[in-house]
C-alpha cells in the first residue's frame, strides 16, 4: 500500500513540477520558415489556396472539407494525422498574401501567414506562424520540437509531390 501511495505520490509530483515549467515558458511563438520555387507566384497561389486538392501533397492532410463562411472568411475542416482542425482564411490577397487562423477547441491556435515574392526564376514563399500553446504542458514538450517542422513538411510536399522539384529552403 505505501509502495502504491509512494508511486502515486511521485507521478502526482512530476506533473506538478512539469505544469510548474510549462506556466514558467511564454504562451506565444513565432517561427518563420521560406522556399524558393522555380514556379509562378500564380501556381503557387493556386496550390495553397485549394484546400481540397493538398491532400494530394501533403502526406498528413487525409480530408479537407468546405465549411460555411465565418464573418465572411473561408473555411475549412482539415482531418490529418492527428486529429481534426479548422482553419479560417482570414486574409486573402491574391497572389501575394494569405493567412489562415486555427479554430476554436484546440490546445493551440494562432496564424499561419503565406508571403509570395516574385523572383527571376520563380518565387519564394515564406511561412510564418504566430502560434499559441494554451496548455502547459504542451508548452514544456513544445520546447524539445522543431517549431518548423510542420512548414518543412508542408513546403517539401509543395516542392516535391505538387511540382516535382527539389526543396530549396532559404
């Protein structure tokens, strides 16, 4: 019984010290993350405003549904690899700037904001994500990851599987 008490004692204190942690590390991020494509800004445009059409290139996105419009903003139900998520467009400036706002109900929100730069051979891209990590906890484990992993997966899909070429990150 004292071994049992002992073990519960000790996980009831790991997590306190682990929320203790969390509370201590900032709530906002932000991480920015470019490629440069040997594509039109226009094809680019293309590709990341239809919804639909990524889970062809992006290997986590399953489904992409249409939802009814939010104050007069798209959006759209993202079902990937880890769960569900709504993704409002927030800004549409066609075809230079995009951002996406994340839905209520999750342990994170915040923007990701799409920049495309005309170049001589093709375009940049640019993400940048102004992120929010509402649980503790999440924050702690938050701080062992890459804060652009999720744009280096969405950028190699764009450069490999939508248009063939080798990612070239900036």
């Amino acid at each position: 019984m004292i071994l049992i008490a002992s073990i519960v004692g000790g996980l009831v204190a790991l997590v306190a010290i682990v929320w203790i942690v969390g509370m201590s590390l900032p709530q906002n991020h932000t991480a920015t993350r470019t490629i440069r494509l040997k594509q039109t800004p226009d094809s680019v445009w293309q590709a990341i405003t239809d919804h639909a059409g990524q889970t062809q290139w992006r290997a986590e996105l399953k489904k992409a549904e249409r939802l009814p419009d939010v104050n007069g903003h798209e959006v759209w139900k993202e079902y990937n690899s880890m769960g569900e998520m709504v993704v409002e467009t927030v800004e549409f400036i066609p075809p230079r700037r995009l951002v996406g706002k994340i839905g209520p109900g999750l342990p994170f929100g915040g923007t990701w904001t799409y920049e495309i730069t005309p170049e001589a051979s093709g375009c940049a891209l640019k993400i940048t994500e102004d992120g929010e990590v509402y649980n503790p906890i999440f924050r702690l484990v938050g701080k062992f990851m890459d804060p652009t992993a999720s744009m280096t997966a969405y950028m190699t899909g764009l450069a490999k599987k939508k248009f063939g070429e080798e990612p070239a990150f900036l």
